[in-house]
C-alpha cells in the first residue's frame, strides 16, 4: 500500500470512529491503541503545535546543548556563537545518522561532529567539514535543517510545522503568568524523566483534570483546593485573590484553551487556584522551600497553572515552579518530563533543600505513571466501553474536543 493510500485508508477510519463517538464521552478504544492512529496524531496535530524544548537556563554557555525528541524526530536545541537560541534536526545530511546522544551535553570546539562519516557542523548547522566529496559538491546546500524558535520568559518553544501557529498571544499569556514568576531569571534545580506504558492521550487527559486526585493524590488534596469541586472553593478562592491583590500581584486567568483559540493560533490558558489555609507552597509542611521569585513580595496561598499546546504545561508557585513536557514516543509509550525551577540566584543546600523542592510533584507524579498505566490496561481490554465524562472533567473533554476538532480538520 502506497504512503498516500496508507493515509487514506487511515483518515476514512478515523472518521468512521469520529462520528461513532457518544458526545460527552471518552474516546473509543482505538483511539488508545491502533498504531495507524498514532502516527496521525504525530502528522495532523502533535507537529502541527508549538511545544516546550526546555528551559534557556539548561544551554546557559555557548555550545551548551539538549536533546529533545518526540514520535521518532529529535531535535538538538542550542547555545550559538552569537547567544541566541537554535534548534537543529538531530540528523546528518549525509547518511542520516544522529548527531548527538544522550539527552544533554556541550559541543567540543563549537561543532557537532557525526560519528559515522565525521561530517562537521557549527553551532548554527553550517557544513564545515564533508571529507572527499569531490569538486562538484558544494557545501552550503548541506546545513542540518533548523525549526522555528521562541524564547519567552526561559521557556523554549519549537513546532515542526512547516507553517507555525501564530505565538503571539500564547507569549502574552506567558508574560503574564510565567513573567510574573520571575521565570526568565530562573534557572534548572532539578529533572525528572518517567515512562508511560500508555497512549500519549491519556496521560494527557489525566493531567488536565482532577477527578482523580482525592482518590489518586492525597499528598496534593491536601494542599491543593483544586483537587475539590469548584462549588466548594469559592470563598477560599475569594481569599486568595484578596491576598494576591493585598502584595500587588496580577495574574489574570486566560482562557483560549484548544477550540477556544482563534482559527490559527496556538492555544494557551492560564488559570489560578489556591491553597488551603496555611499553605504557602508545594511542600510537606506547606512553607516556602526556596527564595520567592519574580514579583513576589510575599507568598498569596495561590497556585497557577498554565499550558501552552497540547503537551506543553506548567505549575507556578511564588517560590519554585514546574514544567511539564509530554512527550509521546510510541502507541502506548510516553515520557513525561519535569523540570523545578528555582531563582537562578538561589544555591542549593543554602537556599533551598532539592528533596523537600521536589517531593510533592515527584509523589504526584509516581502516583500518576502507576493510575494512568492502568488505565491503559483496561482500555485495551476488548470490553471497554466508554463511560460518560464527569464536572470535574472538563479540561479532559475540551482536549478531546480539541484533538477531534485537529483530526477532522485535518
């Protein structure tokens, strides 16, 4: 079967599985487990959207590079001579071969150098070396291939698209929330990479609702009002907004979240919720655990979270903050990797503890990879039937609205 009939013959499944769909209700089981469907997500959506690469602070010195992959591509995301961010295909131009392993690591001398053939690359992907290929080859046809890139508030951000969503109001969105934080002067305290044994979906949909949190994440229930119905929180909302408001902090709540954005640009959202009384921060005995950041005079009790894309999602609190990368590797594999930010003034073992930073969301996490791996088994039980979405799912059905609406648009 050709690629395009291969294509075809997907597309014409979808729809049939589309219009199969009980509105208000999870997703067939396919949609979890056919490898067809998988590889159209990777081509209709997921490099269709912008997602985060990182942070600036992790390619702090020229040269300084990370690798960053998703589906079957890799990236090499770097420092260049001129200190302005690039992002390179991780893939030679001669026969293909990676250029760099491992997910971190500084280029020697300023160049990437293939280990196959030992093509040489600057750090701006110019070819500066290609050994014996005669006096017809020219160079310049030959760099490694660049992706678009934004910097906004330390955030990296590339898409593969070869026409990219406008970014511009997810950066404002951004300079709202994460530059309220102060996470343009933060720097990388710590990360943490788990493996899903699941679809990239689920694991997806487990993180933008919290149905489960109360039975699934004590640790977070506890601190968190968020895990509750929101008909319970309003007044403790009301208190926490009147605290911000008291220091001088403004975080206003966005919300062009999937369909939600305009026709063409990328979606963002950014929401606040607070702690419980007595909370200040993500933390066992609810007290800051590093130097407040950004604008922050004194802790408000309040949380924000804030996504940019499908995979992309980020958690601030007035002392450390969290980003969340999704990264879909397979059908029924994906990584999830966290990053702590803390002031890039602050020194660890002095200001900040690294197991009392990271101990709420490396807990939460565990507990996440442990419930969405099992739901992934019993979604692929033949007897699964979707059930209906509850309130306090509301997040995951606008993602799965989002993701149809790309699927059939596509």
């Amino acid at each position: 079967m050709t690629t395009e009939s291969s294509e075809s013959a997907a597309a014409a499944r979808l729809h049939t599985l589309i219009a199969r769909r009980r509105s208000g209700h999870a997703l067939p089981r396919e949609f979890y487990t056919d490898a067809g469907i998988f590889e159209h997500d990777l081509r209709h959506m997921l490099f269709k959207h912008w997602f985060c690469a990182g942070h600036a602070s992790s390619i702090a010195r020229i040269g300084d590079y990370r690798v960053v992959e998703l589906g079957p591509e890799s990236i090499i995301v770097v420092r260049a001579a001129d200190d302005e961010v690039r992002v390179l295909l991780n893939v030679c131009r001669h026969r293909g071969s990676r250029l760099c392993a491992g997910h971190a690591g500084r280029a020697a001398a300023g160049r990437f150098t293939c280990p196959y053939h030992a093509w040489t690359y600057d750090l701006d992907g110019n070819l500066l070396i290609a050994r014996q290929m005669g006096e017809s080859f020219r160079r310049e046809g030959f760099g490694l291939k660049a992706l678009p890139v934004r910097v906004v508030d330390g955030l990296i951000f590339t898409t593969f698209a070869e026409q990219p969503l406008d970014f511009a109001r997810a950066a404002e969105a951004l300079a709202r929330s994460a530059g309220v934080y102060g996470w343009e002067r933060a720097k990388v305290a710590h990360r943490e990479l788990y493996s899903i044994h699941a679809n990239w979906k689920l694991a997806v949909e487990n993180y933008m609702e919290c149905y489960h949190c109360q039975p699934a994440h004590p640790e977070f229930s506890k601190r968190h009002v968020y895990a509750r119905p929101a008909e319970m929180n309003e007044e403790i909302e009301r208190a926490a907004e009147r605290r911000a408001e008291q220091i001088g902090v403004l975080v206003p709540e966005i919300d062009r979240y999937g369909c939600a954005a305009a026709p063409g640009e990328e979606s963002s959202a950014v929401l606040r919720s607070a702690l419980f009384e007595g909370v200040m921060s993500a933390t066992a005995d609810g007290r800051p655990a590093a130097p407040l950041m950004g604008a922050f005079p004194a802790c408000d009790g309040n949380s924000t979270y804030f996504d940019i894309g499908p995979l992309s999602d980020f958690l601030a609190y007035p002392d450390h903050g969290v980003i969340y990368r999704f990264i879909p590797r397979a059908v029924d594999r994906t990584e999830m990797e966290l990053l702590w930010l803390v002031d890039e003034a602050a020194v660890e073992g002095v200001d900040y503890d690294l197991e009392r930073l990271t101990w709420l969301w490396r807990t939460t996490s565990i507990e996440d990879k442990k419930i969405v791996e099992m739901n992934q088994a019993g979604v692929n039980s033949r007897f699964f039937e979707p059930g209906p979405y509850s309130m306090q799912e509301s997040y995951a059905e606008r993602f799965v609205s989002w993701y149809l609406s790309d699927l059939s648009t596509a």
